[in-house]
C-alpha cells in the first residue's frame, strides 16, 4: 500500500502506462485469466514450461526467454501474497515488494522447473533418464477413419506438488548420521583371524539418499512421489495405421532423481460392438481393416443375385453413403468380390496427387430361400427345364474330368 506513496500523483500516472507495456501481463503468459486457481496454475506451468524449455529449443533466445518468464510468472502468481500485491499494483508492485524485504524472488527458473519435474531441472544429455511407460489404447475403426481427438486418463507416479519432491513437510532434510550424507557404508568382516574383507554396502538408515526427514511430508509420507490420475489429449489422424505410437516427451513416470521418460500410447482397434447411440449404430461397426482397404460382406438374396434389380445404401464409417446396385439381369455370382476404389481407408499424411483413399471390396453373400411349396418347385422347375434345354451348362463336361465308363452294376 505505501508503494508509490512517494511518487508525486503526475508521475506516477505518466508511469503506468510504460510499466504496462515493460513486461507481459503474468496471467497472459500462462494463459489464464485472473479468476484462475492453484491446480490450473500449475497445469498451466507444467504444459509451458516444458514446452519452451531451452532444452528442447536450442539456440531459440525467444523460447529461452519466454521459458524465464513463465517461471518468474508461476513463482509470482502461486504465492498468495504476491499474487495479491501483482494483482493490485503489477509489477512494479511486485518487484518492490521483493526489494523490500518480502519472500525472495523466484531465482533460477530451472530449480523452479526441476521441483516439477525432477531432473534437476534440465533434458540434456547426462542426466539419468527414467524408464518409457507405454499404455495401449483401444478406439473405434471409425476413430481411424475419420480421425478423432480424445481425452484419456492414466495414473502415473508424480513428483509430490506439496513438499515439491523434498520429502519433508517442512522443506528440511538431515544429513544421515550414520553415512554422513554419503549414502554408503564400509562394513568389515573378517574371514579369517587376521584377514579381514571390506564390503561397501547401501546405508540402511537414509536407504543411500544421504539425508533423513525429521517431519515427513504427510501427502507423500516422506516417499518424494505420490501416484496421480493425469490426463492427456489424443489426437487420432486421418488413416492412421493400426499399432501406431504416439510419443508424449518426458510425460512418464517422475521421479526427483531423475527426468522422466516418455509415455508411449500404442493405437489399437477396438473390436466391434453395436454402440449405444446412433452414430455408433451404423453398419460401420461391420467394416474390417486391412492396411489401406476395408473390406464388407453384403448379404442378397437368391432373387437378387440372380434377377438383378436391386440397390442397396451402405453406410461408410463416416455416415456417407456408398450405393450398390444391379440393373435388372445383372447376375452376382456368391462370394464375387466388387473392388470399389477410393471408398477404403484415407491414406494416412497424404499429400498431393495420387489416391487419396485405398479400395473397399463387397463381398456378395448369396442367402437360399429355406422353404419351397410344391406348387413354388413345379414352377421353377419348369422354368428351369425349358432354359436347361436350350443354353444351360454341361457342368460334367465343362469340368474335364473323364468320363464314366461303365456302370458299377
Ligand atoms: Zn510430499
Ligand atoms: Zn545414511
């Protein structure tokens, strides 16, 4: 409140402007408006930070820069106290109230970020690398087709947000008594009189961390990492093939002794089931997959197949329609396959000329009526023996094989 108590009330009105326009608006930079809380705070600094870590944009001077002030805006904007003082002064405010005295400024972003994220702070090469987790994730042919973005939900091991990864509930740690932080002990034994053999073993007292907890942190009970249901978007492209891994840096399991891992999503179909809405209950739940073809059974029936004449909508996976017909005499031969190009899967990044799509191949399944009157029979076979006679197929002689030379009796 007495920060500008100084300053004659012309200068200072010819001031706040320039201060404006000095430094980005903090809720800006994270992307929040002001109204945000603690949890969208931190998910804000994790995303970004991570995003413009100097680490990943190497001789980049702008994400370097900008990885600087999400840290410095994060550090400001999570302490109420300065977040109060920003809100109503900005940062002039902010800063005077550093110089004078109030909690110490933020310091080095990569110690801000490493509290995060383990690693001490950095990506790079040297440091100890935590294992890959990969998960599975199972989604409709449709998903495929037509490409899809969906949230899902994992639990991983997270670095403990309230004693940010110290263990301790009250940020202070012990050098051990026993090893004297050096996490090892000599132990001698001796194996005969006189000869003696040294083995270096593991402290049993600080497990060879070096230090002990006196007030163990109570949300991770002294472990440094709690288990934690994070979510993730997936975004599912256009033809995508089926096992594809998508890779989300540094998203494994965290550890403050390490930088995480990759989590790896491996992209399975799911099998088919008849779904619950609508757009679920198309026949695209029939189309099955094969690389860049679907391929489709259509059952007709005998008069179909043989009398021509029919048309058929056939739903595609994306509720376009797909119409095969016959004109009247077409004959469908069962098990024919009709090749229809361009109606398969999209061809996944696909990229000037060329098909765009793969084929779809109808499958004709041919179904017998299963019951027949005597006066349906007498019918068709008249029919049938008048055809026979004038332009019916010797199916004996077409097959080639030899002729029955005598009767068995
Ligand atoms: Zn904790
Ligand atoms: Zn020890």
């Amino acid at each position: 409140m007495h920060l500008f108590a100084s300053l004659p009330l012309t200068l200072l009105l010819l001031l706040l402007p320039l201060l404006a326009f000095a430094a980005e608006d903090y809720y800006k930079i994270l992307g929040l408006d002001k109204g945000a809380d603690d949890r969208q705070l931190k998910k804000a600094y994790r995303t970004l930070s991570k995003k413009y870590h100097p680490d990943k944009n190497p001789d980049d001077e702008t994400a370097s820069q900008k990885f600087v002030e999400i840290a410095e805006a994060y550090d400001t904007l999570t302490d109420a106290e300065t977040r109060k003082i920003y809100d109503q002064y900005g940062h002039e405010g902010v800063k005077q109230h550093k110089q004078g005295g109030g909690r110490p400024g933020g310091g080095d972003p990569f110690d801000l970020f490493s509290r995060f994220f383990g690693g001490g702070g950095h990506f790079g090469h040297g440091q100890r690398r935590g294992p890959d987790m990969e998960v599975r994730i199972h989604v409709p042919l449709r998903n495929f087709y037509t490409g899809a973005d969906h949230d899902f939900k994992i639990e991983k091991q997270v670095i403990c947000e309230k004693c940010e990864g110290s263990g301790s509930e009250d940020g202070h740690r012990d050098t051990c008594h026993k090893c004297n932080g050096q996490g090892m002990i000599i132990q001698k034994h001796q194996l005969m009189p006189g000869i003696f053999q040294q083995m270096q073993m593991q402290c049993d007292v600080c497990g060879g961390k070096g230090s002990t907890i006196k007030h163990k942190c109570k949300t991770c009970g002294g472990a440094r990492v709690v288990r934690s249901e994070e979510q993730f978007d997936l975004a599912i492209e256009k033809g995508m093939p089926k096992g594809a891994r998508l890779t989300y840096e540094n998203e494994g399991d965290e550890s403050p002794d390490w930088v995480a891992g990759d989590l790896v999503v491996h992209l399975h179909e799911r099998d088919p089931e008849l779904g619950a809405d609508d757009s679920e209950r198309t026949d695209g739940t029939f189309f099955r997959r094969k690389g860049l073809h679907l391929f489709w059974r259509e059952v007709i029936s005998l008069r179909e197949a043989w009398m021509g004449d029919w048309t058929r909508n056939l739903t595609h996976l994306d509720g376009h329609i797909v119409q095969l017909s016959r004109k009247a005499g077409e004959v469908v031969q069962p098990g024919h396959v009709e090749i229809i190009e361009g109606e398969g899967m999209p061809i996944w990044r696909h990229e000037g000329n060329g098909p765009s799509h793969g084929s779809l191949h109808v499958e004709y399944v041919v179904v017998l009526p299963d019951q027949m009157d005597k006066n349906m029979q007498k019918d068709f076979r008249g029919v049938w023996e008048k055809w026979r006679k004038k332009s019916g197929v010797d199916l004996h002689k077409d097959s080639g094989r030899p002729d029955p030379t005598h009767d068995e009796l």
